[in-house]
C-alpha cells in the first residue's frame, strides 16, 4: 500500500491522478464515502436503517451533528438528502475487514490512534431528476461521494420548504444559517397562500414558547409584522378577499412600537430583507393601542392610545366575567341564572343595578319561591359578585367596548390591548371579554351587532403570556373559555380565526387548546418543557442550549422540522 503522505505529495504534483488517488482527494464540499461498517440498509422502518460514511482524516474536524448533506446515487438520477445523525471513531479493523472500501481506508493515513471516524446519516428525503420531493426509496451504493449540501434548491427540496410565505428565520444548524456555496442564507416561510395545497398556516394557530428572555416577543412581532397586508379568502361568505384584523393581548406594553420604523435599520438589512421578501418598516396608523379604564385613566405607555370601558351589558353574554375566584358547577350555573334573570329585568342593566338587584331581598324571596336558585347558593354569589375590582371595571364612562367594535374590529388594522397597567382582576375581565367576544363571534353564537362585525374578517389573535388565559388548572370559569377555544380553534380555517399563542410556560397551557395548534415555533428552553411544547424528540435534549434568536420549527403541514436562526434585529421599532 502506498505510503500516504507520499501519495498526496504525488497528488499535488500530478494533474492526472490513479483511481486510488482519486480516491483520497476530496474535493472542499465532499466530506467521505458511504462505507459499511455493519451494514447499509435503507427500510421503510426508521431503525432498520442504517448508512454511514467513511470520513477521511481531512474532513474530520468540518463536520458537525445536524449538518446537512447530499448522497448522489450516480447509477440513478437521484439525490438523498441527508442530516448526520450520529459520529463516531470505530476500531480500524471493524471498518477495514468488511467494507469494500479497503483501498481507501488502507491508502489513509491514520490518526489518532488508529480509529477511524465514520458518520451515520439520517435520510430525510430524496430529490428526483425534476428536483421534485420524494421518499427515500433507492440505496446508495458503497463508496458513493458524499457532501454538503451546496445549493438553496437541494434545501428547500430536501426539507419541503415553501418558496414563499411568512418568513420566520433562515434554515441553520447548530446556531449558525446554513450557507449555500453562492453564500446565500436559505430563508424559511409559512405557507400563506390558499392556493398551495392546504392553506394558509396561521388558520392552523401557532405557538411561540420560550424560557423568559430567549427571545419570543422579539419573533412575534417580526412574525406579526409579515401578516400585516396580507389577503386571505373568506371561506363563509363566497370566498370574498380580506385582509386580517390583528388583535394583541399585550401584558408588558411592548407591541404599540410595531407603529414606528427601526431607526437602527442599516441599508444593507433593509436591502437583504427586501431580496427576501420580508416585510419591514412601522405599521403606523393601522395600529390603535386600546387601554381599559380601572377606576380612572392610569395608562400612558404610548403617545397615542384610545381609552375604553366594558359595559356590564356584556356580562349578558359572558356571566363568568364577573365569577370572581372558584366557583363550583353548582354556583356557576346558578350564576348564569342570577344574571339571566337580572338582564330580563333591566335589557341595558349597570353593575350597579345587578347590586342592587341582587341585594333586594325580593330577589332572594323569589328564589325560594321558585326554587331555581337554592337560598344558600345565593347567598354565596351575593358575596362573590361584590368586589371593588368589579366597580372599577364596568361602566366607567369611556368609550365602551362594544360600541368600539367597528374600530377595534376591522379590516387590515391591528388592534393592541396594553393590559400592564391593570389590577390583575381586571386584567382577567378585559383579556376574557376580548377573548370571549371573538371566540363567540368566530362561532356564530354571538347574534349581536359586534358579533356580525367580527365574523365578516379573519381575526389573527396574538396573546402574550397565554398560559394566562388558557390554563391547565382550570376554574369553572375558565373551562368555559377554554371550552370555547377548542371549538373555534378546531374550525380556524372555516371561520378565519388564527391564533398566535406565546408562552413561556408551556406545562401551564391548557393541553387541548395545545393540541390545536399545528406551527410551533420553539425557543430555547428546558428539556421537559420542550417535551410538554410538542419539540421533536431530537431537539428536546439541544433546546435548552439555544441562546437567544435560535429556534426549532415543528410545522408538519409546512416542512420537515427544522432549526432556524431569526432576525438579529427587528423589523419594526423595538
Ligand atoms: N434574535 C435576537 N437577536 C438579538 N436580540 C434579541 C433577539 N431576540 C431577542 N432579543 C433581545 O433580547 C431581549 C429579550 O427578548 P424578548 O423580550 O423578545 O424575550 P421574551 O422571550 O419575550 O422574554 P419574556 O419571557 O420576558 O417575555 C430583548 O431586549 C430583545 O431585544
Ligand atoms: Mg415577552
């Protein structure tokens, strides 16, 4: 066998190389040869596949786990996209005594103690002579050339990514965007366009999680922000064109800033995100901050915001707004009767009135006699329904939310509802009535004026901290919201409401609203949250090392799962 240092001297010497030389000299993107170290096998099962590749002593230290690469079969016209899943140094003999790639492995000069490192690959898909998608379903025969994945096209056929869409980051492994050998980034899209098969993904919901500071409000509103403009057909009403009525729930004040530009915004980034077709720059009017009155104005987190009230007719259609604390079954039902009653009495009632409704002993004398609420059970509501957080909260002279309606729903603006500055009752009353009022009116439960109105756009619902308000450990309460997410969540893409949900506690997130939601997009965290966010159970153990700006995406319908790295900066004033 020749000597190797020898040889590559030859190499370098020799424009015209013998086989075996050939053999040893790889050209920068090739990184080895498929070799059996066991065995070769591709297999409809997942565990029955095995391939490997032989990487010389050169090329071991540019290979990472995760990194993608290409298998050209050369018989057929076909490519295996692959990632490496697994790397590892093998006693010399295993490989030398049974693969069929002796010459090479003889010829290479050994290091580090006499093992040689292989890579065992994942196939992840094949691209087909018209660079068309498919199975993998031919095997690459030992000593085939393997690389790097080289160009945007192997990407975006190689992990079924779609050509344009929402964008949320550039396709990277282990931190860093892949790049292909023109240096370009490989962008990554939702799909946003009905006419792709499916559908517009948001209509599915998406989740964004995240340990605290990692990095989610930053990658909502870059994501809110490419929504903005966008038209989505309106299933129910002869497929009519409409752009969406964003609506924030937004507990720490941070989203009205989506109305101003960037000032830090260099040419060059505006440049590259317009090469990309990513949406940047403030939104400006089309944003209104809504900010609920507690008792008297107290918000003032931005120039210019509208102030309003909730008007305690709307307990009419939502009686678990005033269930103050755990109310049992038994008490809320009779709850929903209290307040039944009280509106047949008084169509356009105050809070106020309900009081003295309820504190007239008349009441309680016509519930003993008519039995439908048992005096004890009453006496328990009188109790729950009082509250100075309750005064503070209805009826407080502003504008009222349901005559706002017309403002806060309409086509291709963003309504932002700053709640920092409330009581946390309060807060629960305002995100609740918000809530309930679109998820009501998505159902056609809602016969009301405001209810019409919301119906006739697609609503994207954008809610910060959502473990909030979608909990686990529910209250009577509660699971009646909960309750009826789940229906309007299920029907998304049949009454165009999309839900952006963002949490940094995913354990906390009620597990059924969890189970609508088809994109997550998921941050650095912990292993068992990532466990409870749904990751892949190949990123569950990586997660927690993502630093800031780095995330998986789990979109079944939009593409193989993925890491990606967003924007370092935002695209809007942060
Ligand atoms: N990709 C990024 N590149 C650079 N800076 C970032 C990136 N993402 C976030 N930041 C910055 O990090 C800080 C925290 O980000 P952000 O507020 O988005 O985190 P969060 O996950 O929403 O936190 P919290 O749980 O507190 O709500 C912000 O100052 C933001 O500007
Ligand atoms: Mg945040």
């Amino acid at each position: 066998m020749a000597d190797p240092v020898e040889l590559e001297r030859k190499l370098k010497i020799n424009a015209v190389a013998s086989p075996v030389e050939q053999a040893l000299s790889l050209a920068p993107d090739e990184i080895g040869r498929i070799c059996i170290a066991e065995e070769l096998s591709i297999a409809t099962e997942d565990k029955k596949t095995h391939i490997e590749v032989y990487i010389p002593e050169e090329k071991r230290n540019e290979l990472a786990l995760g990194d993608y690469v290409v298998i050209p079969l050369g018989y057929k016209d076909y490519k295996i996209f692959a990632s490496v899943e697994q790397l590892c140094y093998r006693k010399r003999d295993a490989l030398d005594d049974m693969s069929d790639v002796h010459v090479f492995v003889g010829a290479e000069r050994l290091g580090e103690d006499d093992y040689i490192e292989t890579a065992v690959l994942n196939p992840i898909s094949m691209i087909g002579p018209e660079g068309q998608a498919l199975e993998v379903r031919y095997i690459p025969k030992p000593n085939t050339l393997v690389r790097k994945v080289t160009s945007e096209d192997e990407v975006k056929i190689g992990l079924d990514l779609p050509d344009k869409g929402l964008f949320l980051g550039f396709v990277a492994v282990n931190g860093e965007p892949i790049q292909t050998r023109q240096k370009q980034y490989v962008p990554y899209y939702l799909i946003n366009d009905e006419t792709k098969t499916g559908d517009p993904l948001i209509f599915t919901h998406v989740l964004i999680a995240g340990m605290s500071g990692r990095g989610k409000t930053h990658v909502a509103k870059n994501f809110v922000r490419q929504i903005v403009g966008s038209v989505y057909p309106m299933e129910r009403r002869g497929g009519e064109q409409r752009k969406p009525c964003i609506v924030i729930i937004d507990p720490e004040n941070e989203y009205w800033k989506m109305r101003e530009d960037n000032p830090y915004l260099t040419k060059d980034a505006q440049e590259m995100l317009f090469g990309h077709g990513i949406k940047f720059g403030g939104i400006k009017e089309k944003l209104t901050v809504y900010a609920a009155v507690e008792g008297e104005p107290r918000y003032s987190g931005c120039p210019k915001y509208t102030n309003f009230t909730i008007p305690f007719t709307l307990v009419k259609d939502f009686p678990y707004l005033i269930a103050g604390g755990e109310l049992d079954e038994n008490q809320y039902v009779s709850l929903v009767q209290l307040v039944r009653d009280f509106f047949y009495y008084h169509e356009n009632g105050t809070y106020q009135e309900f009081l003295d409704f309820v504190d007239n002993p008349n009441t309680l004398e016509m519930y003993k006699q008519n039995g439908r609420i048992h005096p004890g059970t009453f006496q328990a509501l009188q109790r729950r329904v009082d509250r100075p957080q309750f005064h503070k909260i209805f009826d407080q002279g502003a504008n009222s939310l349901t005559q706002l309606y017309n403002d806060i729903f309409a086509e291709d603006v963003v309504s932002v509802f700053a709640t920092k500055h409330l009581s946390p009752d309060a807060e629960r009353i305002v995100v609740l009535a918000i809530l309930s009022m679109i998820a009501d009116a998505k159902l056609k439960s809602a016969p009301t004026d405001w209810g019409r109105r919301i119906e006739k756009f697609p609503i994207v619902l954008v809610v910060d901290e959502a473990h909030r308000y979608f909990t686990r450990d529910q209250t009577q309460q509660d699971r009646v919201i909960v309750e009826k997410f789940i229906k309007a969540a299920k029907q998304g893409r049949k009454h165009r409401l999309a839900l952006v949900l963002i949490t940094q506690s995913p354990k906390d997130l009620n597990e059924s609203v969890l189970a609508q939601i088809s994109t997550r997009i998921l941050l650095g965290m912990e292993r068992e949250m990532a466990e409870f966010a749904g990751a892949p159970p190949r990123y569950q153990k990586v997660l927690p090392y993502f630093e800031r700006g780095r995330m998986i995406v789990h979109a079944p319908d939009n593409s193989k799962p993925l890491e990606l790295k967003g924007l370092d900066f935002c695209v809007v004033m942060h």
